[in-house]
C-alpha cells in the first residue's frame, strides 16, 4: 500500500467531513445540531394567515402641479426685506465725531539676530567600545571618521557626550564656546 499524499490526506479530511454533517443534517429532520427536533417544528401554530385588502391597493391618479415646487432644482430663498431707514428728527442736528489725530509710527529697532554656529558636515552612525569609554563613528562621504569625548574634530568641532541615539557636538571657536548641536543617529 502506498502513502497517502498532503492533498490526498486533505482530500479524505474533508469527505469524511461532509459525510458526518450528512449524517447529522439527515436525522432528525436536519436540524439537530440546533437543538430543534422536527416533531417541535410541526407542532408550532402560527395562526390564519393575514387578510389583504386589494381594494386599499388600488392607485388613485395624483394631480401634478408644474408651478409647485421642483425638488430636483436649486432653490434660492427669496431676499429679506431691508428695514426701514431710523428717522431723524429735525430738530436734533445730527453730531459727528472727530478721529483722533494720526499717530506716528515708532520704528522699534530690534537686536540683529544672533549668528548661529556652522552646522557639521559629518553625519553621525553610532559608536564603539565600553559604556565608560565611547568612540563615535562619523560618516562624512566615503570617509569615516572616530572620535572619543574631548577630541576636536575637522579643528572647529570637539565631542562633547553621547546620549540615547544622539551625539552632542561643541564648538572649538570662542564665540559659540557655550553653545553644542545634538547630532541624531542616522541608519
């Protein structure tokens, strides 16, 4: 005797499948796997049937006014009725008021805006070594370029700290001496 292949297998799963709702369907009126027996179903009464009045059916003609209004066109609801002009009274003379006089303009000079620090031309791709000890790895072209905390990079940039997923860069130059740049990791 041979084996049976996957497909055979699936094959006789499913007949043997159809064959046992066959059966199930088959006793009982069919309907036994929901707990209903036939007997029960031909016991039910459901009463006379409803009576239809075909004269109630019947269709009356319905006048069609043309002039009446068109639910498949645009309606624009008619202008409101402008109010009448306040009458005034000829006895009381009417008094205008005077505008202020014109203000100058102030002209408020603002602080010119601060320059801001070059940004680096590295991007940064991670780091290497111990936790105490990093070493970031920078990408700048084809070339790659290792730095620990304190080293100067390309004589403007120095490395600052590393934190989650960021490398903090400051600056060598005495004016942005205060400042940094958190460079994100790029993948």
């Amino acid at each position: 005797m041979r084996k049976l292949t996957s497909r055979e297998k699936f094959l006789l799963v499913v007949v043997v499948g159809l064959g046992v709702l066959g059966w199930m369907y088959g006793r009982d009126g069919g309907l036994a796997g929901v707990g209903v027996k036939a007997k029960e179903l031909a016991e039910l009464k459901y009463g006379a049937p409803p009576v239809v009045q075909l004269a109630r059916l019947e269709r009356t003609a319905v006048a069609y006014d043309s002039k009446a209004r068109n639910l498949f066109s645009y309606f624009t609801p008619p202008r409101p009725a402008r109010p009448p002009a306040p009458k005034v009274s000829p006895s009381k003379p009417v008094q205008r008021r005077s505008l202020p006089p014109p203000v100058a303009k102030s002209t408020v000079t603002r602080p010119a805006p601060e320059p801001r620090p070059p940004h680096p031309s590295f991007r940064y791709i991670g780091f290497l070594g111990p936790k105490d000890n990093k070493i970031a790895v920078l990408e700048r072209g084809d070339e790659v370029l290792l730095a620990g905390i304190g080293e100067v990079i390309e004589e403007q940039y120095k490395v600052v700290d590393f934190k989650y997923e960021m490398l903090i860069i400051g600056y060598t130059a005495e004016k942005w001496a205060d400042k940094t740049t958190e460079l994100p990791m790029k993948r």
